[in-house]
C-alpha cells in the first residue's frame, strides 16, 4: 500500500445511500445528489462546482427508477440544476426537493438546515380548547405603507403586537417557492424550497424562532390537491407523460384535473406518496412548524369536491400524514380546509376517519355573515345563527375552527364584514356593530376561534396580494382593537371567569325572533367561574329589561359589553355591570335576570368563582 492511499480521507458512501434530494456529506467533502426520473436515459448534475457542465457529473442509474452521485468540490451556497435526457429530448430540471432556490425559475441553492434552535425544540402549542388563531399573509402582512414587499423579518417584527393582542398561533398562507413574486401562495412551484422574496428557508426558521420566543405557534398551510400550474418543473419532470399530461408526480388521467389546472399529484404512485410525506415532515423537521392546514382537502380525497367522487389514495395520504406527523411529534396540528361538513375528515384515522385534528367550519362562516350583512333586521335568520352555534364534529367542539372571515371569505367576490355591511362608509356605526358581533359569536361559539389580519382593526375592502394591511387603521380603530384583545382574554380565560368558553358545552336557551335576541350558555364543567351567558342583539333598536334565564341564583357580572364607551365614542354603555337573579323559571332554568342591550351589541356574563 503507497504512502498517499493510507493516508487520504476515506471515499464518503455510495450516493445511493443518501436519501432524495441533496446531502452535504461529512466534513464538508462534498454534495451527494440523488433524484427520482424513472424514464430518463440519463441525468447529470450541473451548477456553480462544474461550470455547468452537464459532462462533468454525471449520476449513476440504481435501477429503481433514482439516480445519484457524489460531488466532491460542491458546497453550500451553490446553485444547481439537474441536466436530463429522455430519448432526443435534453432539458434541464430544478431538484424537486430542493429546499432552496434563486426564484421561481432560477436554480436550486444547495443549503442544509441547521439543527432546530432549543425554543423550537422544546415548544409546546396550545391544546385546542385554548387556540386563538390568526391568519397572516407573509406579503402583506409585513409589508410597508409605500408598497414594499413584506418578507418573514418584517412580519417577525410584528409577532409582539399580536402576542399583546393574545393570539397564541400564526396560521401562515402558503410559503412555499411560488411563479412570480405576488400570490395568495396557493399555486406552488417548488414545494420544498421557501419563497425567495419573503426571505427564503433561513426566513422561516427566523420567524418561528421568533413567534416561539413569544408563546406563539405556527401552523403553515400547504398545498396537495394541486402543484403549480405556473413555473412548475415537476411537470414531465422526465420527460415522460401520458394523455398530454403531467408526467410522473401526477394523475395522467381525468383525476388529474382540479379547478387550478390538471397537475393533482398522483396519490396511488408510491414515490408521489413518499415526496408529499416527506415534504410535510420537512416542515417540521427542517423549520419546526408546529401544524399544517390543508388546503382544500376535498380535492384531495375526491376527484371534484363531492362525495361519493373518491379518491381512495388520497384518503389514505391524509391518513398516513396526520398519523406520521403526531407520532414525530405529540400535539402537531392538522387542519383541514374541507368544507364539506364530512365529520369522517377529522375522525381518527383508527375508525376509518382522516385524521385531522379541526376543520374548518363552513356551516358557521356563511350563515353568521349572512346573517351580519343583512340588509334588514327582519332578514336575520336566528335559526341560522343557532345552528351554526350548536354544531359540532365527532361530539368534539374543538374538532371545527369557527371565523367570520379568512382570506377566501374576503375576496373572490366577497369583501370584509365592515364594507359588505356598509360599502360606502365601512366604519359606519352598523359597519362596526355588527362586524364585531361577528367576532363575538367567533370568540364565544364552542371551537377553535380564528381571525383574519387586520380584522381587529376594521380592515376594509377586499384581500389582494399586491395590497399591503393598512396599518394606519390601527391607530384610527384602536378602540375596536382593544375589544378585540378583550374578547380574545376572555376567550383564555385569562382572568379565570370564564371558563366556561373553553369548554365543549353550549345550550341555546334563548332565541326570540321578533326581539332579534339570541342567548347562550357555555360551560365547561358547570358552576359559578364557569358558566358563561352570552347575549347578542341583532336588531338596530336598544331593548330595555329583556328577560332570560340562568342555571343559577345569585349576582351576574358582565365581563365585556360591546356597546361600552371604551370601544367606540358613540356607543352608549347600554346593559347592566351586574345583575341580580330572580327565582322565577325562563328557558328552561330556575332563575332569571333582565337586562338592557345596545343595538347590534352583545353581552358575556358570568358569576365570581366560589
């Protein structure tokens, strides 16, 4: 044996040993690459280590459809391609799993995640009994009052003003690699990589660091009923399709159409699988998200969105996911945007059921903002608003997340609760009374409650993604946002007199059509501290001594009237600070109190702890 050959480092593995994707081998010796085109006749990798050179490195065939090889002189930071053939055909490729990229169409960054910050690590999220949510887009978010970009730092800077509001989770649009630099982020490009122009995979990391050293999770939505279609090079990926299709990662028959093009990924492809569970183990792996919502999830179990179209591989993705992720880590969120009132989507996945943890909750989206932006008091339906206050999913009041607005709710159409109600003048006093009561039955419904950015301060108008959230109007609507912050404090039960809206009961006792009046009860296990009565006025007129029942005698103390001063200069402080029971039965309990209530107001009440 020479002299050089014992004392040379030893040859790093086979790159067939390395996983998909890129991977930065031991002391920095180089890049493994390893890619999946089956129907390729060769493949090379090409980047800033060759010069590009589709000579240079050319990957080895494993025979299973994967190919691979090692770089020796490749390093972080570099920017890459994979040069492919398939027959005549020579093109050129971005890693499917790439986690970083120039932009849309640029060149994937060979970048390795650090390991996750102990915060992240150790972070908890809140059980669902005690989620407050709230939906952000990244781009507007963050964005300045001249138009510029938000990106992950700027809304990082943000994350203090929300944890003073009490939200304790982050719901985040779509962040993955998206064509251009403006979108809603639900038309991925390159699913693994972070969007460039928000600040990439080291972005991200920052901001969830960040919202976890201010007690507040991150839930990321991502996208699996439909990749692209725009920018998209996992399309003929190797150059093969079939039906003038797709190619390999989707459907190349009818189930590959979706209402955002004919790119739904191929769930019953063993590969396809693997790449869509191991994105969704990357971003709590790699970033430490603590949940993920799935966007449309009809479209991922059915071919069109209606029951009885199913597609059994897609099923059984949810499945798989939802059950691999909370055995990675206890407590994840799953949420799924569904829609279709299917309670089998958030049944455990034991008894046949998807898995999910919540879903959204359609049947109290529409009938509440019905209801709100009614012209007329006559024309509120309270039967509606009943029911969209008594449902539930599994018997589990926490298995559905209840809003009166989101992004989908808010455009395509539709505009915010103050300018749907008064489009003229959106702080209207009816524009603020009854977006607010929206609010109310959000925060006191049993459910996960979320909110839209910039609903807390009367955001008006419509949802666009070149639009920035009007911050200014934070300083306008102060007062609103503090009943906002109030009810969310309420909500915790931070103050421990309400423990009640943590808790799964509820008990419609009173719903007088002709006064406009709906009241409820809440409770968790019962008893003075835990029962709460809440009382909502949806007429314009102020009602003097209404009467209802309670469960129990003794004093009732209001811990927020949405027709107090503190909220707005010409609300009146209508309704009571406290009231005393009397021993007549009403609704249905022994007791019963009479109260004043402001138009379009609501009250919560409840009794001292014993």
């Amino acid at each position: 044996m020479s002299t050089t050959e014992s004392t040379s480092a030893p040859l790093p593995p086979p790159a067939s040993e390395f996983p998909l994707g890129h991977t930065v081998l031991p002391d920095r010796r180089g890049v493994a690459f390893r890619v999946w085109a089956p129907h390729a006749d060769a493949v090379a990798v090409i980047g800033d280590f060759n010069d590009w050179s589709p000579l240079a490195h050319p990957l080895k065939n494993d025979g299973d459809g994967n190919w691979s090889g090692t770089v020796p002189n490749a390093v972080e930071g570099q920017a890459y391609r994979y040069a492919l053939r398939n027959g005549e055909d020579e093109f050129c490729r971005i890693d499917p799993r790439a986690l970083k990229v120039t932009n849309s169409v640029g060149n994937g960054v060979i970048w390795t995640p650090p390991p996750l910050s102990k915060t992240t690590r150790e972070f908890k999220p809140p059980a669902l009994d005690a989620l407050v949510v709230y939906e952000l887009h990244i781009g507007t978010f963050g964005a300045s009052p001249d138009g510029g970009r938000g990106t992950f730092e700027t809304a990082a800077a943000r994350l203090p003003y929300l944890r003073d509001l009490g939200v304790n989770c982050v719901e985040l649009m779509p962040v993955a690699e998206f064509a251009g630099d403006l979108s809603w982020g639900y038309n991925p490009a390159h699913p693994w990589a972070v969007e460039s122009c928000y600040g990439g995979p080291e972005g991200l990391r920052a901001f969830v660091d960040a919202a976890h050293e201010h007690g507040i999770a991150v839930v990321l939505d991502v996208v699996y009923n439909h990749f692209g279609p725009g920018d998209l090079h996992l399309w003929r990926f190797d150059g093969w399709s079939e039906n003038d299709l797709g190619g390999v990662y989707f459907f190349n028959d009818d189930r590959a159409h979706t209402p955002w093009g004919s790119s739904r990924p191929d769930y019953g492809r063993g590969e396809v699988r693997a790449y869509i569970r191991d994105n969704a183990m990357m971003w709590l792996e790699a970033h430490g998200v603590d949940g993920l919502r799935w966007d449309a999830t009809a479209y991922v179990r059915t071919k069109d969105g209606t029951e009885g179209c199913d597609i059994p591989e897609g099923w059984s993705l949810c499945q798989w996911l939802n059950d691999e992720l909370r055995a990675a880590k206890p407590g994840f969120i799953t949420i799924a945007e569904d829609l279709r009132d299917n309670p089998w989507v958030v049944k455990d996945t034991g008894a046949g059921g998807a898995g999910f943890c919540a879903q959204w909750d359609g049947g109290f989206v529409h009938p509440v903002r019905a209801v709100l932006t009614a012209v007329r008091d006559e024309d509120r339906d309270l039967d509606a608003v009943a029911g969209a206050l008594r449902r539930k999913f599994e018997d589990d009041a926490f298995r559905r997340v209840v809003y009166s607005e989101s992004h989908d709710e808010v455009a395509n159409g539709k505009q915010r609760m103050p300018s749907e109600i008064d489009g003229g003048t959106p702080d209207s006093f009816p524009a603020r009374k009854r977006s607010t009561l929206g609010a109310v039955l959000a925060f006191t419904a049993p459910g996960v409650p979320m909110i839209f950015q910039g609903q807390e301060f009367l955001e008006d108008g419509w949802f666009r993604d070149e639009r920035p959230l009007d911050w200014t109007k934070l300083a306008l609507h102060g007062s609103i946002h503090a009943l906002y912050r109030d009810l969310i404090r309420l909500r915790r039960n931070l103050d421990g007199r309400a423990a009640g809206l943590t808790g799964q009961h509820i008990e419609v006792n009173h719903v007088d059509h002709a006064g406009k009046v709906v009241a409820y009860r809440r409770w968790r296990e019962g008893g003075p501290g835990d029962d709460v009565l809440v009382v909502v006025n949806l007429s314009g007129h102020t009602l003097r001594g209404h009467e209802f029942g309670v469960p129990a005698a003794g004093r009732w103390h209001t811990r927020l009237n949405t027709d107090s001063s503190a909220y707005s200069g010409d609300f009146k402080d209508r309704g009571p600070a406290a009231c005393d029971s009397v021993d007549e039965p009403l609704d249905g309990y022994p007791h019963r109190i009479a109260l004043d209530l402001g138009p379009y107001s609501a009250l919560v009440l409840s009794q001292d702890p014993a």
